[in-house]
C-alpha cells in the first residue's frame, strides 16, 4: 500500500511516462512553494453521482461494466483505492482549513484488488459478474496501462489524511459506498 511518501509510480510504463512527469513536477513543487501553503491531494478513484462509476445510464465506467466488456485482466490482483465524490470535496474542504504543506491521499480505509471490488461493482450496478480474460488478452485487448492497473497496481492508504485533516469518510469501504452511494 502507498503512503504519501511514495513516489506514484518509480517506473512507469511508456504510455504513461509523460502525464506522470508533471505530476511528480507538482508533488516535488506545491509543498515548497513560498507564497503559501502547498497540499496536494492524491484522489482514488472517484465514485458517485455525477462520476464515471454512478447508477447513470450514460456513465463512462459503468457502461462497459453493465455490458460485461469490463472484465477482469490476469489474476485481478492490483490494488485499487476509492473515493466517494462527496467524501472527496469533504477532504478538500479540509485539506483547506487543516493542511499542511505536503501531499495527502484521499481515498476510503479498504483499499482492494480488482477481483474483489469489481464483482461487487457489478452487482451493484445490477449486471452479471464481469468476465475474466488472462493477462497476454488483457494487454492486447484493453492494452499495457490497463493491464497493469487490473494487476499490479498497489492501492493507498488515508492514514495521513484522518489524522492530519481530521477527515473521516462518510463511505469508509467500498462495499458501503457501491450498495448506497452510487445514486
């Protein structure tokens, strides 16, 4: 699991090199900056209404996931970590009052492997439980980027955030969130 203190990723792979030099850029830069106070907020991924994984018909992530062409890559073993929206704009309200110079993950306290969270995503979202593809597929069908996130990514922990921003999530897991907050 990453701590703030990790680097998001030491060693990317080609397609994502370039995005994740200038987040590095803004994680070695915002906490030094002189004219005030620099926090960055490293985010899960976002659920909830208004975002990619909501009950809405038209939603980028649950979409595919509906339709059964999100399928898990490999043995499902990355780590992901998410965030309701609303437990999100709650930690920015108080990263803005409370933060210290530095980076924060905001994230809920279950970070979980894609074979974990993804069948409960789909059941959730009222679909059949997602396929599952081995890796070589994987990569040729959804590509390298993809394939590493179904299975090597590490997940995050808050830790940091509820003790330094006294922030707790409304959704603490995953599991609460997809069966409540999706709407």
């Amino acid at each position: 699991m990453l701590s703030e203190a990790d680097p998001v990723d030491p060693n990317p792979p080609a397609a994502l090199r370039i995005p994740l030099v200038g987040v590095l850029h803004v994680e070695r830069t915002v906490p030094t900056i002189a004219w005030g106070e620099g926090v960055v907020l490293r985010y899960g991924g976002f659920y909830g209404p208004g975002t990619a994984i909501s009950l809405a018909s038209d939603a980028p992530m649950s979409t595919p996931i509906r339709k059964r062409w999100f399928p898990i890559i490999g043995d499902g073993g990355g780590v992901w970590s998410h965030v309701h929206i609303d437990d999100a704009a709650g930690a920015t309200v108080a990263a803005v009052e409370h933060g210290q110079p530095g980076i924060y993950n905001i994230v809920d306290d279950e970070p979980a492997p894609v074979r974990e969270w993804l069948p409960v995503l789909a059941s959730a979202l009222g679909a059949k439980p997602p396929r599952r593809i081995p890796r070589w597929l994987g990569r040729l069908a959804a590509g390298e980027v993809a394939t590493l996130m179904m299975t090597e990514s590490r997940g995050a922990s808050n830790e940091k955030a509820r003790r330094e921003l006294a922030w707790q999530p409304r959704y603490a897991s995953w599991r609460q969130g997809f069966a409540q907050g999706l709407g």
